[in-house]
C-alpha cells in the first residue's frame, strides 16, 4: 500500500472552479477513474476522477473551496504501489459539457451544439424585468446588466431550485454562515422579481400611451403563459428534460432574445464537389477514413471568413474582436441533445485530417466524454441537417460568435446553362448573421463567394 495525492487534472479554459459536491468520505473504497467531487464553473459541472484505486485516507477540499489544475483533492491509500506512477486522464466533464454548458449552440450542430454546440455550461438565463417606470418608487430586484463578481456561495440543491426556476444566483444575496445562499433567499428574490412585474404592468395599464408603439415596454399586453390541464383531454406522460437540453435551451433563448437575427438563404452548385468526395472515399477506404460534405463546407467557410474577417469576429461591448484564427464549430446530435465540438486551427488542415478528427470529436459527444476545451473556442459554427432533409431553415447564432452556417440535404435540380437546362447538385444554404455586426451586402457576398467556392474547390487555393 502507498500514500498517494489526487490533484485535480486539466480543466480546461477554467483558472478556478468552485467545489459543490463531495461524492466520497474517508474510508470509502473508489476504482481508477471513479468521480471524486463535482466542481462548477460559470459555463459547465464536471466530475474530477480519481487516478487511482483504493481506500480515502483524508479529504483535503470542502464544499465552496475554489480549486485549479493541480490543487490537491485528497490522499488515497493506493490498492497497489504499481498504480503510483499512473499518469492521471483528463477531467470527464458531466454529461452535459456545457453549457452547466454549450456550445452549443446552435439550432441543429452545431458553443451543437450539441451545441451547438453545443458548446460548455452557461448560467441559466434569468427572465428579463424591465426598469420601473418613473411613477413607481421600487427599484428592480433583478439586474441583469450589473457587474457580477465571483460564483455564488450554494449547496447543488439550491444550484438546482435556482436553475428551474431560472434565478441567477449572482443576483441573490445569501443570508446564510459566510453568505451562503438558502432556500428561503431565493423564494425572496422570485416574490421581489414578482412584485417588480405586477408593478411595472399595474403602471402600463395607467398609461397606456406612454408604452405603447415600438419603443414600448416588454410586458404591457403580453397574455400570461396558458395553464393547461392538459390530462382532462387525455392520456399523458411527463419526461424531465435531458441535462444538455435544459443548459442548451437557456443559451438558445438568451442568443435569440439578445442577437438581432437575419438569415440569408441560397444555393451552392456542388455537382464536381460531390463526385470528387465520392472519388476521395474510394481511394480511402482502406484507411478507414469517411470523408463527408461537412468536411469540404469547414475549408470552404474558412476561405469565406479570411476574405470577410467581420464574419470570423465577436461583440465585446464598443468594440469588435476581429480573430486571426479559424476554430470551426459543427453540431452533433447526440442522444441528450444538441453539442457543438470545435475543430481548432481548421485553416491548417487538409479535409482528410479534418474528417478524421470531426468522427472522433462527434463519437466522444454522443459518448458523453467531450471536455470544455474541446467546446470553446468557436469562431464560427456550422449547422447541417443534409443526412435528415429540409429545405432551408434559420439557425441561431452560437453567441458569442456573429454568424451560423445552416445546410440541408442537396437535391438534383435543372439549371439552365445558357443552352439547355443541365441536372446540378444543388445544396441549400442558409446564414443567419448579426445584424448588429454585418449589413445585407456583406452576409449577400459571404453566402455567394462560398457558393462560388463550392463550386470549384480549386478556389480556396487562391
């Protein structure tokens, strides 16, 4: 038997994250890779699994420590001393990645995503309550646009009545030892939330004409959401929502609300492009390497987004970061939901690595072991329904990013060819922008310029 220290391992883009369950007490017997503690940050929860096999001497973390990459979790009396010298595994993050993730992302991938992607775990998205009108006195218990400072001091069960009741608990003051946050503080914040509605809409309906027109309030003349007993009409059956669907919902919700949305829509002619896809497939299929038109569409948006940079940007407040690298985000259905994963530096690799790695990213979502680094990071996501069908569609923009790609199943089409009308492979495209970044005419020539790329590959080399 050996003495052996279990440190946490890589976690990501993540300098600290906040212990919020411990899953094991002295003299409990663990396995190699069984979890340990569950750790939060603001965007995901991820279990730290322990290196080793055998029985806890002593725990060196409690709830609410901030721990990082090599802070130490606690001693193990090792089953063998062969085990020591074992090199530790990357952090598994929970099944959710995410966005409590993401990357999601995105409305089909995708942070997918999937996710997008997904993509790793943001906040819950708080409702938005509008400022009193100047004839009320109260001052608005929710302040989405304030400053928030570190993660709230909470227990997993308050981590989880604050989520489904989409309280954001940087927003809720703790009353509890060392200002823990307790039930009752977060029954407070919903009844003051509350109370600031009714007296907004009480306000409204005094003056009608004051809220009224484009520049009215959010709340004046919304109908409530319908109550239905839905069981009076028949048989039905409740099924909690998947993990990654409720974190991928909230970031879905917020990235519409928040993103002025346009979709643009068009056509690539990707007759050449499919027959060679087919002609690369045989000459690889001893090496078991499946190349499909997501693979091309990744090569062919990086050459859009090095001749559009506003494309390949983010929002970060006055200014806009303009990237000089190109991680492409795609959504992979997984059995939970929507994840994104990220190929990383996509400008620097040939379709055949780009496949390669696109089937081991989208195998590692569906098998629940995508890590948070290998979410974030996106510059630009694709959205591609082509297995399933469709026409076209809009997909929502994976914030912080300004653009999505959608696709949908190419068809056989006649087009005309100056003579006669020719059979074409036509593939749907359709790119939802932020119009708060891009203008038509610019979102116009990105969808043209990759269609005309599509077209003839031979132009990325340009």
């Amino acid at each position: 038997m050996a003495l052996v220290e279990v440190k946490v391992p890589d976690i990501g883009d993540f300098e600290t994250v906040d212990v919020i369950e411990l899953l094991v007490k002295p003299g409990d017997t663990v396995k190699a890779e069984q979890s340990l503690i569950t750790v939060e940050s603001d965007k995901a929860s991820m279990e730290i699994p322990s290196s080793h096999a055998g029985v806890v001497k002593e725990l060196k973390v409690k709830l609410g420590d901030k721990v990082s990459e090599g802070s130490l979790v606690l001693l193990l009396e090792a089953a063998d001393a062969a085990s020591v010298g074992a090199e530790p595994k990357p952090v598994s993050p929970d099944a959710a990645a995410a966005p409590e993730l993401p990357a999601t992302p995105v409305s089909a991938p995708p942070e997918v995503t999937a996710a997008p992607a997904a993509a790793p775990a943001p906040a819950p998205l708080p409702v938005a309550v509008p400022e009193p009108m100047a004839s009320t006195a109260a001052l608005p218990a929710h302040e989405p646009t304030s400053p928030k400072g570190t993660l709230p001091h909470a227990s997993p069960t308050i981590r989880k009545l604050a989520r489904e009741l989409g309280v954001p608990l940087a927003e809720v003051q703790g009353t509890g030892p060392k200002s823990r946050i307790t039930q009752e503080d977060v029954q407070d914040f919903v009844r003051r939330v509350m109370a600031g509605i009714a007296t907004t809409l009480a306000a409204a309906a005094k003056a009608p004409a004051a809220s009224s027109g484009a520049g009215g309030g959010a709340f004046p003349g919304l109908l409530p959401w319908p109550q239905v007993d839905y069981a009076k009409f028949g048989p039905i059956e409740r099924r909690d929502l998947s993990r990654i669907k409720k974190i991928s919902g909230a970031n879905l919700h917020r990235n519409w609300v928040v993103i002025p949305h346009v979709t643009n829509h068009d056509d690539a002619d990707i007759t050449e492009l499919e027959a060679f896809r087919v002609q690369l497939n045989k000459e690889n299929e001893k090496a078991g390497i499946k190349v499909t038109m997501l693979a091309f569409l990744i090569k062919a948006c990086v050459a859009a987004l090095k001749k559009f940079p506003d494309f390949n940007a983010s929002l970060d407040g006055d200014q806009l970061v303009v990237k000089q690298y190109f991680h492409i985000g795609f959504a992979a259905d997984t059995p939970n939901g929507l994840m994104v994963p990220v190929i990383k530096d996509a400008d620097q690799k040939g379709i055949l690595q780009i496949s390669k790695e696109m089937s081991e990213l989208a195998q590692k979502a569906r098998d629940g072991k995508l890590s948070p680094t290998e979410m974030s990071g996106g510059c630009f996501s694709i959205s591609s329904l082509g297995g399933i069908g469709g026409r076209y569609f809009t997909p929502i923009i994976n914030a912080p990013e300004v653009a999505i790609l959608g696709v949908c199943k190419s068809a056989i089409e006649p087009r005309w060819d100056g003579q006669v009308f020719q059979p074409r492979l036509m593939l749907p495209l359709s790119l939802s922008w932020d119009h708060r970044v891009i203008d038509g005419a610019s979102a116009a020539r990105f969808n043209a310029y990759l269609g005309q790329i599509l077209g003839d590959f031979r132009r990325v080399l340009l």
